[in-house]
C-alpha cells in the first residue's frame, strides 16, 4: 500500500460527501472506494468506479475525511494530475473525472485515449 501524498490528484467537496453518503449505507460498512481506468466507451479508455473491501498490495490510497480511495498502479497513471468530481442535476447524477492530460476525448466526455 502506498499513500498519495506526492501524486497530485484533486477531489472535490460534492465527490467527498457522496462517498462518504454510499459508504455509510449499512450494507457499505467496511468497503473502500476503488477508481480504476478500464478499456470501453468511444475512444478505448473510461475510468469506472467500485466499492471494494479488498486493499491490494499494490494500491495507492488517498485518505481524506475519513474515507479510503484505492487506486491501482497502472490506473493511477490516467489519475495523476485529475480531478474527481460528483455530478448531480435534474437529469442524471455520476461521478465524473477531468484530466487536462488527455485531451482525446469522445463526443459525450466519457472516454479518452
């Protein structure tokens, strides 16, 4: 297990509290919540999200306000320099994550490459 704390990857307040909020349901106690990047969407790469009670031998957490975040090695890469964000409107909520560092993106935001 490594701790972030010389990779940049921001979080913002509404992305905190709605982890905190799925993690505190009571069939949630005792997971951590994993980002991970996985091949799909338009343009070959989405990052995708999970609840794992599982803490690998190779992952990076972020700690903050009480809250585990695990990243794989090879996805924290794709994270490095991101934000991770939470959405919630009218239409539709979803955790959402911007990276300048990859600016081919497809039409819906939703994939890189």
């Amino acid at each position: 297990m490594n701790n972030l704390s010389s990779t940049k990857i921001d979080i913002t307040n509404a992305a905190i509290n709605k982890i905190k909020s799925i993690l505190n349901y009571k069939s949630n106690i005792g997971y951590n919540f994993r980002v991970f990047v996985t091949s799909g969407g338009c343009n070959g790469l989405k990052y995708d999200f999970t609840l794992d009670k599982n803490i690998n031998d190779n992952d990076y957490i972020i700690k903050q306000s009480n809250i585990l975040i695990l990243i794989d090695n090879i996805s924290l890469s794709y994270l490095t320099g991101g934000l991770i964000d939470y959405v919630e409107n009218i239409n539709k909520s979803y955790f959402f994550i911007s990276n300048i560092k990859y600016n081919n993106k497809c039409n819906c935001g939703m994939s890189f490459n």
